[in-house]
C-alpha cells in the first residue's frame, strides 16, 4: 500500500533549514516513497487512557506523541510531559505529526474511531471487538481500503496463546477436515439501566454516550465490566474474550476469512448444543461454548482436538501458516513492522471484522432464538425484517459513522 502525496526527504531537509523542527517529527516525513525509515519513531495517539490502554506507543520505535480521553482526569500529564493532551480525538487528528491511532474506547465507538482515523491519514490499531455492528463490519473494511490505510485489529491471543500451537496442528491434517469448531466465551450483553448522577466536570458525558441513546450520567455505567455487558455500548464476551478464541479457533483452521451463513439457536431442532450453532458458508459448523470447559474445540473427520488437553496431537507435516510479519513476537510488533512497510498486518482489518461479525451473530442468535439465514450480499437476514433491524444500530446526532 503506497502512500501518495507525503513530503519527500529531499523537500522536507530543504524546508527544514529554514524552520523550527517541531518536538515530534512524523515518521512518514522522513520517509522515502511513502515508507518509513527504518531508523525514524513512529508517533502514536491513544485514545481512551482507561484499564485497556496500548503497546503499540511503547514498542521499540515508537512512542507516545499525544493521548486522548473524553474524562480529562485521565489523562497521563505527570506521565508524558512532552506528549499532548486532548479531550476530543478529532483535534488529536489534526497533529500533522501523528503517524498512528491507537483505539481503546468502548465497543460502540471503535468503528468512528477507526474511519475518522483512517480518512485523516493515520494508520490505526483498534482493540476489539473491531465493530459494534454487522454493517459497521463492511463500513471500516471499506475506510481501510479507501484510504489506504493499515488497520490491525489488537486480538493478541489470537496468534500468542492459540495460534502459534494450535494452527501447525489443525492445518497439517492432524485430525483430517475440519468439520467442527467450538470456542468458548461469555454471552451477549443486555439492556441496562442506572440511577442518575451529577457528572465531574472534567467528563464530557454526551461524547462518551456518542451515537448511543443519550441517559443521564451514571458512575456505574462506565465501569469496564459494566458497559461492556450493556447492549448500548458493548458487544458482551462475545465480543470481549471471543475477539480471542473466535478469532483464535477460526485462525487456527485457516478459516478466518469464512463468512457466517446461518444461525441456529440452542437446544433446538437442528441444534441440542446448548450455545448458539453457526453454520459457516463451507459448511462447517462453528459453536458457542465448548462441553468440555477449555476455550477450544476442534472437531475433524479423524479426530478431536482440545486446547491445553491434547498434547498427543501433533503437526503431522510441515505448514506454511499466516505469522506476524518481520520476525515480530507479539502483535504490536507486527502492525508497526507493517506500518513502516505498508503491509497488511497479520490481524488486518478484514480479519478482525469477520471474527467480529461471528460475535454479532451469536448475538443476534441469542436474542430473537429462531433459525436465521444471512445474506452477506443484501446485508440482510433472509424474510426476517426483525433481525434485519439489528444490521445497524440507530446512531444519535452528531456522532454518525460515515465513510
């Protein structure tokens, strides 16, 4: 992915002589190409300095330029001194200086976040779930792609606790084709409600709520494991932990870039398990929670595997599996190696939303418990307008996504 239109090196030491360099210098400036030399720090901005904060701003070559959160008391000043402070991401955005974005706010603002990011010129590294919907899946997928950006959604347990083990062996053939998938997490989040409060000062209330229904200020409501499991700003574990092990298990058996087709719900017809049953566009069947109480299950035509209880199940032949790219060992590693190199990371963007959407399904799955058919075409589910209203969410003004 090349970057157009940046200052060549030529141009900027020419400019330079004549000026007074900023304290933080964009990496890309001095880059060749629109690549990044190899020798230059990448600035990064984080927004959302909560109990989920990033690697990325403290990785060899990297560093943190400026921090973002709607509550000002946050806000790492003692910390950083040198580094800027903001209450809102879209002035952290006009830092020409920034290179990358990263995203740890809540689930609902993740995809704004991202394409706000991505048509500013920044790169952007999002913690998941990456979306909070099933449209807003192919919304920041499409903002990536149009603007030229690498995205990596932040899934480190993906590759660092299951993939690294588990793909040589579901790949080589151990257990033959793949013809079931189990991963277990949490469930869906729920409609919630909170006694009012008076709002500090330093909390800018109607931002953090964003394209939600606006509700009164409620301390308890920003809790992390509280607004994670309300309906209106979290994805639940579904999206919470089966960011790991969906993302995981599909990894693991090369499957991550398989659509969902069909929804079937628990303890029905066609599904005694007791999680929602996911039938995936090559038939295989991808499960919500696994029997036998570890995070993952894999079920082919010559055996089972479970993680951490089969350590019989070996690689049976070489494999070349996706890895993070350049020699890195942990994700933030890889994005910034790609974003120097302009390459799509090893959690890129499009993977990212479809273990996403494998969360919305479980969702959705859950709350109208009848049998769904998707239609990725028509982003729709098939002769049911009622299930089709959960595609997108009602977004308040004037924190709209757009692309």
């Amino acid at each position: 992915m090349k970057q157009t239109g940046q200052v060549t090196r030529r141009h900027f030491l020419k400019t330079a002589a004549f000026s007074t360099l900023p304290l933080f210098v964009a990496g890309r400036v001095l880059g060749k190409d629109g690549f990044f030399s190899p020798s230059e720090t990448i600035n990064v901005g984080l927004i959302g300095y909560g109990v989920r904060r990033s690697e990325v701003g403290t990785r060899p070559g990297s560093r943190f330029a400026a921090f973002c959160d709607v509550d000002t008391r946050r806000l790492p000043k003692e910390e950083f001194p040198e580094s800027k402070m903001f209450q809102h991401y879209e002035d952290m955005l006009q830092m020409p200086e920034l290179d990358v974005v990263s995203i740890a706010a809540p689930d609902h603002w993740h995809t704004k976040m991202t394409i706000d990011s991505c048509k500013a010129g920044k790169d952007v590294y999002c913690e998941k779930p990456l979306t909070f919907t099933l449209m807003e899946s192919r919304q920041i997928v499409a903002a990536a792609r149009k603007y030229n950006r690498v995205v990596s959604s932040g899934s480190q347990r993906v590759m660092e606790d299951y993939g690294h083990i588990i793909a040589p062996i579901i790949m080589s053939g151990a257990i033959g084709e793949v013809k079931e998938i189990y991963a277990g997490c949490a469930g869906p989040p729920s409609e919630r409600t909170y006694e009012p409060e008076e709002c500090p000062p330093e909390l800018d209330w109607d931002r953090w709520v964003g394209q939600a229904p606006w509700f009164p200020y409620s301390k308890r409501a920003i809790q992390p494991m509280t607004w994670r499991f309300n309906s209106d700003f979290g994805t639940g574990g579904l999206g919470d932990w089966g960011g790991h092990n969906f993302g995981g298990a599909l990894y693991s058996c090369g499957m991550d870039h398989i659509a969902p087709k069909r929804i079937y719900p628990p303890k029905s017809e066609n599904n005694p398990h007791d999680g929602v049953r996911i039938e995936m566009e090559n038939g295989v069947n991808f499960y919500h929670r696994v029997p036998e109480g570890c995070s993952i299950k894999i079920v082919g035509t010559e055996g089972t595997y479970l993680f951490g209880q089969s350590p019989e199940i070996r690689p049976i032949k070489a494999v070349d599996v996706r890895r993070y790219s350049g020699g890195a060992t942990c994700i933030a590693d890889d994005f910034l190696y790609c974003v120097r190199n302009r390459l799509r990371p090893f959690q890129d963007v499009f993977y990212g939303a479809n273990v996403s959407d494998y969360g919305h399904m479980c969702i959705i799955g859950y709350k109208f418990n009848r049998e769904l058919e998707w239609d990725k075409v028509k982003m729709e589910f098939v002769g049911d307008r009622e299930a089709t209203a959960m595609v997108s969410r009602v977004q308040r003004a004037p924190y709209q996504i757009e692309v």
